[in-house]
C-alpha cells in the first residue's frame, strides 16, 4: 500500500507542479488584466459594472479552465487521474454558475442604473426597479437550478437511474407540486406582482394595520421599513389573496383629516378662520384642499372634521399633528367654555309619604 501511494505521488509530481504553476501564473495575468482595465475605464460604464460584478467568479472558472486543459494533457495511466479530473469539471460548473449568477445580478444593476430616480420620473424608475429585481432573482434562481443539475449528471450513478426517475416523473412531480406549493406560489406570485405592478419599490403601503415602505422584494416576499424603523416581512402570496393599501400608487399626495368635539355654542366659523391660518403657515401644506365641516353629533356635542391635503404621508402625517395641537390650543385658550361637557338637570320632586 505504501509504495502504492508513493508511486502515485513520485507519477503525479511534474503534472501537479505543472498545474500549479499553471494556475498561478493564470491568476496573476488575470488580475493583471483586470487592474489594467481599472486603470482604463470608468467604474460607472457599462462593461465595467458586469467586470466588478463578476470579477472574482470569472478568475476562477479561468484558473479552472486551465487546470482541466493541464488535467487533459497528463498521462492517461496516471492513477486517480479520472477523480481529479471529475473534481476539476464540477468545480468549473459551479464557477460558471457562480459567474452567471453574478453577471445577471449585475444586468440588474445597470437597468437600475440607467433610469433613475428623477423628478417628474420617479413612477417609471420605481416601476423598472421592480420589475428588473423580481426578474433577476428569477432567473438566478433558474440558472442555480440547471448549474446543480449539471453538476449532479457529472455522476455516473446519477445519469443510470435517469431513466427510472423519468419512469416515475408522473408521481414525482405530483409529491413534489404538494410539497412545494408554498415556494411556487410565492414564485408565481412574484411574476404575477412584476408584471401587475400593484407596489413598487418605495411605495407607501397600509398593510396589516402598519403604515410601512416597499424596502425589499424577493423571489419569494416582501420586506415592508415600518414608520418606526421595524421590518415586516410578508409572502408574495399574501399579496395576491389580500387586499391592500397603496398611498403612492399613482400619486403620493393624500388627504389629512382631524377630528376634535366641542360644544354645540361653539362657533363654526371661529374655527375655519383659525384652521385657515395655521394652514397658512404649515410648510407642510400644499396649498390644494382646505374644508372645514361639521360631520357628526351626539346628545351632548358636535364633531367638526379639518380635511387638509399635503404632498406626501411623511408631511401629511406631520400636518395633522400640527393641526390637531393648533386646534386644540385655540379653543383651550379663546373658547375653554365650549369644551365638551356633561350636562345635567336637577330636578326637586315630593316623594309620596313624606312630610
């Protein structure tokens, strides 16, 4: 056994340096080139965002290149000549699909690029954005699929029972269609979402009661920025079977409401002409609706509605506020009389029996 081993390493010494050498002077040429067209082209083009995406992939499917042409040209009576050569090509297949893994990411980034958020343009940009991730997460989850498939065919065994799973493909497919529809749903209704267009990144969202953002969406769901910084992340599938709200859908601009109760001597127009001035000097307001409406009442007080219109929810959920504490402070202090009260009647009346 001992010189067993010591023939195979005396037979694979000037092949294995040759590989290495090989494999070494391959990958400082490599970097060698890379740094070069650094130092020649501008990191924002086109073919340079695809070359730093994919850089550090690429130079190891070219190092393995050249270990499998090394490989090729070694003496076939060398003993384990066929186990490394058979490592060498599985690496390369995964390499290669680490590479298209990351040049398609980076196709996402350059459409990203090349049109971006500008003023009167945001709509188109975020609707590109969306669409483009949702495709590439995709399509990457695509390639990884056939790169471990051509990784698994590199085995002899695996490619004997391909007829025996083909004979059984029928009941495969329907166990495997139960136990992954969860995962295909969400597929599904990714490609359904990026084609509709019901959100997009960056979109004002009601869901579930939260007042969130669009931050992130993947193959598979969505991850909502909560007002207060926490994250919700929701299945694609909830948003095909669940109704939403969508703030930014067309526009951003929304209506603002606030209600406050008074008393039913207090005066109407007192309050639209204050309501009117704190408008005024909101920087909040844009200028567009400014009503004032008694909208309800009850035995003991009135409801008056302040509708008010603000550029986006940020704005128009800081202007409430404002107005809320504006109105409040105006009747507090001009009108504490009218504030809701409780009114009640006493009435004397002879209890029979008594004197």
């Amino acid at each position: 056994m001992v010189d067993y081993f010591q023939a195979g390493a005396t037979a694979w010494l000037y092949p294995a340096l040759t590989a290495l050498f090989s494999v070494i002077i391959t990958y400082a040429a490599f970097h060698l080139a890379l740094a070069i067209v650094h130092k020649l082209t501008h990191r924002k083009t086109v073919p340079r965002l695809f070359l730093d995406a994919s850089s550090r992939a690429l130079s190891v499917v070219v190092c393995l290149l050249v270990l499998n042409l090394v490989l090729g040209a070694s003496p076939p009576e060398l003993i384990w000549l066929s186990e490394v050569q058979h490592l060498s090509t599985l690496l390369l297949i995964l390499a290669v699909t680490w590479a298209l893994v990351r040049c398609t990411s980076a196709i996402g980034d350059v459409i990203v690029m090349l049109n971006p958020v500008l003023e009167g343009e945001w709509k188109r940009a975020r609707k590109v954005e969306t669409q483009t991730r949702f495709l590439v997460r995709a399509l990457n989850i695509l390639i990884v699929i056939i790169g471990m498939g051509a990784a698994l065919m590199t085995f002899e065994p695996v490619r004997h029972v391909g007829g025996s799973l083909l004979a059984s493909a029928g009941v495969g497919g329907i166990i495997l269609g139960f136990a992954a529809r969860p995962v295909l749903g969400n597929l599904l209704a990714g490609m359904q979402i990026a084609l509709t267009q019901p959100f997009r990144i960056d979109d004002v969202l009601y869901v579930q009661g939260e007042w969130c953002w669009v931050e992130e969406v993947t193959a598979t769901y969505v991850v909502l920025r909560v007002w207060d910084l926490r994250r919700l992340v929701v299945p694609l599938q909830w948003f095909i079977e669940n109704p939403f709200q969508n703030w930014s859908r067309n526009s951003a601009e929304l209506l603002g409401t606030v209600f406050i109760r008074v008393d039913y001597h207090m005066p109407v127009a007192a309050l639209r002409e204050e309501f009117g001035r704190l408008l005024r000097q909101a920087p909040e307001w844009d200028g567009r609706v400014e009503t004032v409406q008694v909208t309800d009442s009850d035995e003991r007080t009135m409801e008056v509605r302040f509708l008010m219109s603000a550029p986006n929810s940020n704005q128009a959920w800081d202007l409430r506020c404002a107005i809320r504490e504006g109105m409040v402070t105006f009747v507090q202090e001009h009108y504490p009389e009218y504030l809701p009260r409780l009114r009640a009647r006493l009435m004397d009346e002879e209890v029979p029996g008594e004197v």
